[in-house]
C-alpha cells in the first residue's frame, strides 16, 4: 500500500471511534516506525513532461484510439503511477513494530517523552549488573551531551541529569536529546527514575521504574574484537596489573561525564588506573580532555593516542601530562600500556 492508500485506510477507522485523540497517536507512532520505498529507478519529472507534451499534440484535434496512441511510448508501470515520485505514493516495505504490546509501549514511552520536555532534572537508579550494557549506557549520556553527574551505590549506579528547563539557551534542542535519552533508558534492566516537571509555573514529580513497559529489551551492545583479544593477553601476560570488570564512569566538572575503555587495577597496592583511547575521528574529544589533564589533578587517567591523530595536536601536549599519554597504532599494545601504567 502507499502512503496515501494507509491514509485514507487509517482515517475510516479513526473517524468511526467516539474519542480519536489514542487512535491518531497510536496511527503516528506506526507511520514514523514504516519504513516506505522511494520510487527513484525512473526520472518521473521527465517522463510525466513528456506525457504532457504527447497528451498537448491531440487536444485540438483529438482522434479515435487517444489513449492507444499517447501511452504506445509509455511503460505500463509508469502509466499506472505517474507521480509514482512524490511521498504519498511511496510504498510501505516495513514497519520496526510487530505486535501490539510493541506499539502500546512506544505509545507510552512517547508521552512520557513529552513530559520530559519540561524536566528540570532527573535523577535515575541502576541495579543492572551487564558491565557491557552499562558502559555503552554512560556512553549514550556522553554522546548526547547531557549535563549530569554520576555516582556509584552499593548495587549499581546513580545518575542526575539536569533537564531542559533548568537551563537558559538552546533549552528546546537540550529537551529533545532529554526526550530521545530516555529511550535509551527503557532499554536497560532494572531502572527507577525520578524527573521534577515544570508545566504552567506549576511544579510535579514523575516517578517510573522498569516495568514501565512490557518489552524488555537490553541495550545491543556492540564490544569490538580487539577488545577483547586485547583484555584476554593482558590478563594472562602482565605481571603487575589486572583489568577490572568493573565501570568506574566519573566527572571532573560535575557535568560532563568520562567513560573510560578499561580499568586496571594493581596487583600488588590495588591502585586503579583508567584508560580511555582517542582514535584518529576524535580530535575535538582529544584537545577537551588534554585541557582537563592540565586543569585537574588527575593522578589515575592515562589517554591513548592514535599516532596520525597525535601529530596534530602535539603541540597541546605539555611536560606536565606527557608520561600519562602514549601514542598506538590501530590498538595499543600490552607493552606500551604497561609502561605508561609503570609498576
């Protein structure tokens, strides 16, 4: 069916129902999941002139089989649909919704969405125990640039995001990466949150938890290889240190979070030590974190450095925070690693 077909489809059953307001959010909730394919094969704009100039020959002197004479020049397919190139005749090929449940979750995680526009701060517990997961979680925090602080609790973690109307500029673009977040946040385990709302000059409180929805989806986690390869040698190799399973996200300004690659911690005193890798792509990030290094007294962060990436900004590298920093390749290697680590 086309866009315009599910239209006019969808609009019969809407306007039979006594109250529409659900039916319209559930239809728009479906339509934004469709997935509809252009029609780009054939350059419609040239071909529909070119029916028109055909179709001008005969309007003054029509003739007996028109119809014939005109579409003779004409597929059959692009005669059925001459504006087979504008969206409402794109046909549906998918939709990322396939059952009910699935569609009633993200109905009511839209309206919580739109709350959340108006928070002023939400405060969200962890009690997920998925190393993995949560790390790629403080990493979704990272990439939104939300501002929060985090703080570990005896069974997991807390974190304080600071929402869209505590703040003064750009508070509609900041409510919408809010908005977008708290997708994120339904998709890990064993969550409670609690957001103060702002609407009208009147203050609420918004308190969920993880059977908010039926669809218990963890977050996809995608863990590169060398990851792994990398934490299986050093395991078996390294005399002196040990990588942790633990995450240890913190913040040195109280907004910005840092998630670290890896945690190693000493065999011998039990020191820890975080590492986090800036890869050619990560120069902005890079330069950021250099300017933390010489702001803050950070005595256990080291940064690994991609060699074309290290050319580039290696004039903002000083003598202070030089021996916390290697250059790698690809991956860093054990070798380096531990020796910037030290005993």
């Amino acid at each position: 069916m086309s866009q315009k077909e599910i239209a006019q489809n969808s609009a019969a059953i809407i306007n039979s129902l006594r109250s529409s307001k659900i039916a319209k959010g559930l239809n728009k909730i479906l339509l934004d999941n469709c997935e509809f394919e252009k029609n780009e094969n054939r350059d419609y704009i040239f071909l529909r002139q070119k029916l028109f100039e055909e179709s001008a020959k005969f309007y003054f002197f029509p003739s007996e089989n028109l119809l014939e004479k005109i579409a003779q020049n004409f597929d059959e397919d692009f005669l059925n649909d001459i504006y087979g190139d504008h969206p409402d005749c794109e046909k549906i090929v998918a939709c990322k919704i396939k059952s009910v449940e699935e569609l009633i979750d993200e109905y009511n995680i839209s309206l919580i969405q739109g709350l959340l526009l108006n928070a002023e701060n939400l405060t969200l517990n962890t009690e997920s125990d998925d190393k993995k997961t949560m790390r790629h979680f403080f990493s979704q925090i990272r990439f939104n640039q939300l501002l929060c602080g985090v703080s570990k609790t005896s069974s997991g973690y807390s974190v304080f995001i600071d929402g869209p109307a505590s703040i003064l500029e750009n508070s509609s673009g900041y409510g919408q990466k809010i908005a977008n977040f708290f997708k994120i946040i339904c998709r890990i385990q064993d969550w409670k949150l609690f957001a103060t709302l702002k609407i009208d000059s009147k203050k609420y409180s918004l308190i969920l938890n993880s059977n908010f929805i039926s669809q218990k989806n963890v977050l996809s986690v995608y863990y590169p290889k060398e990851f792994e390869v990398f934490r299986q040698n050093f395991q078996e190799n390294s005399e002196f240190w040990e990588i942790s399973d633990e995450i240890e996200p913190f913040s040195l300004d109280g907004k910005q979070i840092i998630v670290p690659d890896f945690l190693f911690v000493s065999r011998k005193t039990k020191k820890k030590v975080q590492l986090e890798m800036f890869h050619k792509w990560h120069k902005s990030q890079v330069l950021k974190r250099l300017y933390d290094l010489k702001k803050y007294e950070i005595n256990d962060f080291i940064l690994g450095i991609d060699v074309n990436l290290y050319k580039s900004i290696k004039n903002e590298i000083d003598e202070k925070i030089s021996p916390k920093i290697f250059k790698f390749r690809d991956f860093p290697s054990q070798n380096i690693v531990e020796k910037t680590l030290g005993e």
